[in-house]
C-alpha cells in the first residue's frame, strides 16, 4: 500500500515553514505535524502574574519550552510558526570564513546567496531606518556608545522581519495575509499580539496552507520508523484530541523540530524505539549554543526605554585573534516589555532581597521567580533606565546531546572552560557598554551562580557530513543511511554561526528541499517560483486575457554587514580586563551506604574504611572571572573532572560535568565561612546523583585551621535537586601531599603578562587569608 502523503514536514519553524512551503508549492501531497499551537492575532499570553497561564509547554502547551539541563538551559518555541514567534526578527547573514570549516563541500557564501536572497524575499526584511516612526531611544543610545568605544565602524542595523506600515492599519501582504505596522510595543519575543511581526505563519506557511498543505496542531511526534519497499510511519501524540496516539504515513519525512527536539527525537528511534537503528554515533554531537551570552545594566544615566521599538536594532562586530584563538562574535541592545522590569531587577545582586548561594539550578529559577514578584512592586520609572545586552558568536560546536542510560532522560553536555575565551570577551563588552552608560552590569544568574549559559539559538546535534563516520546528514540534509529522512533545521548545521541563526537555517532549508523535490519529481530543474524565469505570457488579439497572477520575483539584497570595517590585527581590545583562575584539587576518603542518620558523617567515615568504601574525586576548579568570583557573595567557580565511589560509579570513575565550587560563603556566624561543592554525575545505574558536600570552617578548640579547609563533609544525592533522596555519605579529605601538588597546579587565565598574572595569584591568596584571618585571628584580637 503506497504512503498517504509524498511528504510529511515534522515542525514548523525556519526549517519546516521552508519545506512545507516548497513542497507544496511543487505539486506534492504534504501533511504538516506541529506540537504547538496555532496563535491568531491578539492570542498570546499576556497574564503577567501566573507564569503557567499559557507561557510555558510543560504547563498547558504554552508557548515557551524551557529546558533547565544540567550543562545548558534552553529556551525554545512551541507553537505554529516556531521559534519566529518569540525571536527578536534578526537575520544576517555569516561571513564567508564561517563556512571555511566544518562545512561539507558545496558550502560557501556565495553558493547560498540566492537562497539568502530568497528568505529576505519571503520575509520582507527591513532594518529599523526603513521605519517612519524613527528611531528608538536605545538604538540612538547604542549608536552613541559605539562612537565613543572607537567602534562605530563596526556598528550597523541589520535586517529586521518586522512590517513597518503605519501602526494599526491591517493591509494584505504579499501573500495575501492582513498584517498591521510595528506599534514599537518591545513585546516582540513574547508573541507579536498586532500581527506586525513578520512570522512564518504569515508567508511560508500561509503560502504552503493556500498550496493544499494539511497541517495538524497541537500534534506532537514521538517515533519514525521504515516502511517498506519505501516511506516511513510517524506516531504522534494528538493533544487537540485528548493525547490520542495517531500514525501518518509519507514517502519522504522532513524532521524540522528545532536542534534540540530534532536530535531527541532521533536518538529515542535509535536507542529507545530501535526504529532507526543504523543511525551512526555522531548523533548528538557537535551540539552549539551558538555563542549566546545574556547581561543587563542597571541604572543607566539617561533614558534606555527597553520597551519602546523591536526587541533587537543594532548589532556591533567583535573580531580580535587569528586561527584557532580568533574571537569573533556579535553584540547587539536588547529590550523587552515593562511589565518584566522587576524580572531584571531581581536578578541584581546589589539588591537586598537575598537568594541562597548554594542552590543547584532548578532551585535557582524557582528562588529568582519569587523573587521577581517582589520586585515588580518596586518599579515604576526604573524599568525605563536598565538595558538587555546580547551576543552571539563563534564557539566551539563541542557539546552533545545524549539520552542517559535507563532513565532516557535528555542532557546537554556543554565544555564551558574551553569557551571561555568567547564568554570573556563577550563580557569585557558588556562591562565597557554598561560604564559607557554610566550603568552597573548584570549577568544571567544562572551564569553568576552556576556558570550555566542560556541558549536560544540551539544549533547542531545532527551535522551535515560528506561520509557517516564524521556526521549525520549527507551534504543535502538526508540522513545517512535512510533515504527519504531529511533534517532541514537548525540540528542540520556542522558550527555555529556567530550570527542571529535564523536567515541561515532558512538558506540552507530552502536549498536541501530544492534538492530534495527535483529528486522527487525527477525534475533537475525544478526552483522556487519565486525564483523561477518570468514566463512570458501569450497574445491573444481582441480578447481580454487575465493571465494567471505569478508571485514577485526575487531581487539581490546587500548584506547589512557590508559596511563594517575590520581593522588590521582586529577590533579595539576591551579597557577592561577580564583576567581568571584555574587550579586541580584531589581528594580521598570513604563513604558508607544507607548510613543512618546521614548527617553523622564521622560514623560513616568509620563504616566506609572498614568495609573499604572509597571515595575520590579528581577535579579543575575554574574561575572565569577574578574581579566577580571576589567581589560576588557566592564566590562560585565551574568543576570538572573525575569522581570515583564504589559501588556507585563504574571502575573508572564517573565525569563530572558543569559542578559548582563556592569558597568561604558566609554563615550567620560572622566566624564561620563555608566551602560548598556540587558534583554532578551519572553512575553506573545510569541514574543522575551529585555529590553535595561542604568544608566547615569555623574557630573551635585548638588550632584546626588545617583540618577545617581539607575535610568534605558529604552526601551523594540520587537525583538532581537538593531534596533528592541520600544514597550515601562520608568524609572525603585533601592530604597533605595532594595539596602540595595542587598548589602547582594554578594558571591564571586571560592574560599573558607576568606581572598580571603575579597580581591576580596575589588578590586570589589575599582573599583565601582574609577569610582565614577573619574566622580564626580577628576575633581574638577584638
């Protein structure tokens, strides 16, 4: 029995909206599956005060996906359109040297051109100028600081998918759909409510709909398997009818679920469902967060206005380093609606509404949320003077989405340390652009406190490669090994791009599906037709003829970023230096199993020796920042490396990934400080545990010093929250040779100058005897 569809498009972002616009438009039967929702005009979420009420997928199908990993939290879309519903409209275009690397042959700037060109097309793309209203007072801002930073000529206004029509007048696009003109409301990433947005749903999708396209909301897919001689079965899940589990058939698939959700889904056919068992393992890898980092600043000395004008206007090149060590990356103003200003301000640590140090990232949130509602009561016309910074740039594509053994639970691993060199750039800016406007920067606390970035431009995890022992996809988007399986969205793409994602996803969706419909139709000449020859129409003399309306063609557009200027040996090096700490601590022990109670750490100590129940860890301390892990309450640092636990972890220990090390945080006890460590690991059940433990430092009896700093109280979690369940505990200690040989391992990061780096060893050692001093000499000296 032949499938009942030529083509089914899995998602609808700037992948699927590509596909199932193409695809219908050449003829083919298409089926369109999309999880979310369908938004109309006046229909996003707008309850400010119930962040359940229609914001959040895992509470009602709303409109974001938040996934709060242990290596990355990721902010997604759901809903009809994708991830163009709740983005801030920025396309660009990469530079020619992005695809220099780690792009298939067949890649280049100027191969994907035309398609670039077709995407502004379809979108209408327009930087902020084109806009009657002028100029916002944030853009004019940013404009300011770039001049007075010697960076204007690397300051320009990029293309923006925004109708800049006169506001609230409702006239038909090109396409036939009625929009309105930009109202500058600034709630541009939380859902366009007026239509002014140039969302997917209003061209592509809009144009594949009118074309014959069946699309089905609110249908999530959970499984692809081969049907033979040819085609393939999706099973979804019907949450418009009660969660009924539904199956559509297709000769081809176009999976376009967004990078994270794209590579799930596969890695479950592969490892959970067996349905597609040939997939290779460089599924998940080359994952990239595309270089997101995410600051604030507070208090600025003349009107920000963040709510007035689209979210994003401005964006500035930073381009130091050659080869490997290049940094390059884009800095763009962000703004955001006012009735989120308390958000911002509660992520200020200067305020006095206090968030514990030593919480692990769920908590975190859930502490933040509360303390955001405190917050929004103290605004009024201080909302109006902070500022959202934003980049993006060119990290190393080095993470990995993997299911955990057993439990099948997704996880992002993210090497922080080797992007940091990105990461410290990224924030030199943000602090010379916040003093530029006499404000105070502020990072993402997830960042401050657990060096976790934020994602939304999730890219990878399904990269293009010519043969399957280096990738996933063959160079045309179709799975290796699975003919008729293609991957058109952003899981597709082998690095990251440096730039808003967004026109690049598109350009290499609208040229894999070009290739994929003349396959299907056996037509190699077969182009979008828009893109088509205008066929010239035949006379008829004497008779009226109304020949058939053909759409617009495309025109070249010129890149945005051709106006950027790149000095020889690079940008203006940052006044501000951001100069870090890195050091390998080693510690042993024993723990005890099931011991009760398990606070009685000594007795377990006990129990562990004589039934040889060792525990070690191995582990590099990071500090990414010297000046902010001294100045900042939580003194927190990045961990990695190696804990071994018997019988918890397999013989060759187990990897701890994106752990949190915090020196001396204060107590209640003006003589007492705390060192606290957060180990996160898989053991060798598969399950999630974290060794939780702390150094209690405090004046007793005697001189105990020495063994205050060197011996971890702990506990192992099962689980990944505070409250998990303790599976054992202990006494793991740093020996007197081990600290020997720590002490040679310090490196100070960021700089290359001998006397910086005698500095920052100097503040770091002055800081560590003060704390000592003040628990173990002051008082005695009062």
């Amino acid at each position: 029995m032949a499938p009942t569809y030529d083509a089914l498009v899995i998602g609808t972002g700037f992948g699927g909206a590509v596909a199932a616009c193409r695809l219908a438009q050449a003829g083919l039967s298409v089926r369109v599956l999309e999880r979310g929702l369908r938004y109309p005009k006046g229909g996003f979420p707008r309850d400010w005060d119930n962040p359940l009420n229609g914001w959040l997928w895992k509470h009602g199908q709303g409109l974001f996906d938040v996934k709060l990993m242990q290596g990355m939290s990721i902010v997604q879309a759901a809903g009809y359109g994708g991830g163009s519903l709740i983005y801030a409209n920025v396309h660009l275009r990469p530079p020619a040297e992005t695809f220099a690397t780690d792009w298939p042959e067949g890649y280049s700037r100027e191969s994907l051109d035309p398609y670039f060109d077709l995407v502004a097309h379809m979108l209408d793309l327009q930087p902020i100028t084109a806009s009657a209203r002028g100029l916002p007072t944030k853009t004019q801002r940013m404009k300011d600081v770039a001049r007075q930073l010697g960076r204007e000529a690397q300051f320009f206004y990029p293309d923006l998918a925004v109708r800049f029509a006169p506001a609230g007048e409702a006239l038909p696009n090109k396409f036939g759909v009625h929009q309105e003109g930009c109202n500058y409301c600034g709630e541009c990433d939380i859902g366009c409510n007026v239509r002014a947005k140039n969302t997917l749903d209003l061209n592509y999708l809009a144009v594949a709909e009118q074309r014959g396209a069946e699309v089905t909301t609110q249908a999530e897919a959970t499984r692809i398997e081969p049907l033979s001689p040819e085609g393939y079965r999706v099973t979804f899940v019907d949450h418009g009818a009660g969660a009924v589990v539904r199956t559509v058939d297709a000769r081809r698939v176009f999976l376009c679920a967004g990078a994270v959700n794209t590579t799930e889904l596969l890695l479950r056919c592969r490892d959970e469902w067996g349905t597609l068992p040939r997939l290779g393992e460089k599924l998940g890898c080359r994952y990239s967060a595309n270089g997101d980092f995410l600051a604030f600043a507070l208090e600025t000395r003349e009107l920000w206005d963040p709510s007035e004008g689209p979210t994003i206007t401005t964006s500035m090149v930073v381009d130091q380093g050659q080869g490997k060590d290049k940094t390059w990356f884009l800095f763009q103003e962000g703004g955001h609606p006012g009735q989120v200003a308390g958000i911002l301000q509660a992520m200020d640590p200067g305020r006095d509404l206090k968030v514990p140090v030593d919480l692990l990232q769920k908590e975190l949130v859930k502490a933040l949320r509360k303390r955001s509602r405190a917050a929004a009561s103290m605004e009024g016309e201080r909302g109006r003077f902070q500022a959202v910074f934003l980049a993006m740039g060119r990290d190393r594509a080095n993470g990995r989405l993997a299911l955990r053994p057993l439990t099948g639970e997704l996880e992002a691993r993210w090497d922080v340390p080797s992007n940091l060199p990105l990461y410290r750039t990224q924030e030199q800016l943000c602090q010379d652009i916040a003093r530029a406007l006499g404000a105070r920067a502020v990072y993402n606390p997830l960042w401050e406190r657990l060096h976790i970035p934020v994602s939304v431009h999730n890219l990878g995890g399904c990269a293009m490669s010519e043969a399957p022992a280096y990738g996933v996809l063959k160079p045309d988007g179709q799975v290796h090994n699975y003919p008729g399986l293609y991957v058109l969205d952003g899981a597709a793409l082998p690095s990251s791009t440096g730039v808003n994602p967004s026109s690049t996803i598109a350009a290499v969706a609208e040229r894999n599906v070009e290739r994929a419909i003349r396959d299907a139709l056996g037509n190699p000449g077969w182009v979008a037709p828009e893109r088509a020859p205008m066929e010239p129409q035949p006379f008829r003399a004497g008779l009226r003829f109304s020949p058939e309306p053909q759409p617009a063609r495309v025109v070249p557009r010129e890149d945005p970023m051709r106006t950027v200027v790149i000095p020889e040996g690079g940008t203006v090096p940052s006044p501000t230096p951001v100069v870090g700490l890195r050091f390998t601590e080693r510690m042993r022990g024993f723990h005890a199993p099931g011991h009760v109670p398990a606070d009685d750490f000594t007795g377990a100590e006990k129990a562990g020796k004589r039934a040889g129940q060792l525990a070690e860890f191995v582990i590099t301390i990071t500090l990414p920042s010297l000046d902010r892990f001294l100045a900042e309450k939580a003194h927190g640092g990045i961990v990695q490396g190696t804990v071994h636990v018997n019988g918890l972890t397999p013989p060759e220990g187990a990897d701890v990934v994106n752990g949190v090390f915090n020196l001396f945080v204060d107590t209640d006890s003006f003589n007492e400080r705390r060192m606290l460590y957060l180990l996160p690991f898989t053991g060798a059940d598969g399950q999630a545990y974290v060794l939780d433990g702390y150094k209690e430092v405090r004046d007793d009896d005697g001189f105990d010093m020495w063994n205050d700093t060197s011996t971890l109280y702990t506990v192992i979690r099962r689980g990944t929250e505070r409250d998990s369940p303790v599976v054992s505990s202990g006494i793991i200690r740093l020996h007197l040779p081990d600290f020997l040989q720590q002490l040679t391992t310090f490196a100070v990061l960021g700089t290359e100058s001998p006397v910086a780096k005698a500095d920052a060893l100097r503040r770091f050692g002055k800081m560590f005897m003060g704390h000592l001093w003040d628990v173990f000499a002051r008082t005695k000296l009062e």
